[in-house]
C-alpha cells in the first residue's frame, strides 16, 4: 500500500510540475500569454507541496527518483501534447531511469 502511494504522488507531481512548466512554454515561447504562464506557475508551486506528501522522509532520496518519473513523464507529456515521437533511444532512457528511479525509492533497506 506504501508503494501504492507513493507511485499516485508521483504520477501527481509530474502532472503538476511537467504540466505546469508546459503552460509557462506556451505562455512564452507560443506566445498564449500571462493566463497561461499563471497556470503554469501555480501547477509548479502545487509540484512542490504534492513531493512533501510522499511516504519516504528523505528529501534527497525522493527528489533524485522524482527525477526519474520527471524524464519519463516528460517524454509522455510530449507524446500526448505535442505530437512528439520518441524514438527506441528516448524509450530505452526513459526505461533506465524509471529503472533508477525504482532502487532509490523501493530497495529494501536494513533500516
């Protein structure tokens, strides 16, 4: 169940972090405006409450496997968004860091 969480918070927080500064990219950079770079700024800072809920207590160890969920959520976001196309080497990447991202978070630990 701890597991369970912790993956829904992460699918949360890449939702609001990747999400949030891909509002800001079209604020900015396809010129939709401040409304959008709100929103955006707004999904970025609720990014940030959302990674204090998860189960593990170490900032360190659940930001560097939030990195790993970040690079393959982010390719996802692309996909769906902006018609991206990854190619086998963005996959293969994408894969080894969720990979990366399981050990941190998940090896079991002689705590």
């Amino acid at each position: 169940m701890v597991v369970a969480r912790s993956v829904l918070l992460f699918a949360v927080a890449a939702v609001f972090e990747i999400g949030g500064a891909w509002l800001v990219w079209q604020g900015v950079r396809e010129h939709r405006g401040w409304i959008w770079i709100g929103a955006g700024v707004l999904a970025l800072g609720a990014y940030g409450f959302v990674a204090t809920f998860q189960p593990q207590g170490d900032f360190g160890r659940v930001l560097a496997a939030y990195g790993g969920v970040f690079v393959a959520g982010s390719i996802a976001w692309g996909m769906v968004a902006d018609g991206y196309r990854p190619d086998r080497w963005d996959v293969l990447g994408a894969l080894i860091c969720l990979a990366g991202m399981a050990v941190i978070m998940y090896a079991p630990r002689g705590r």
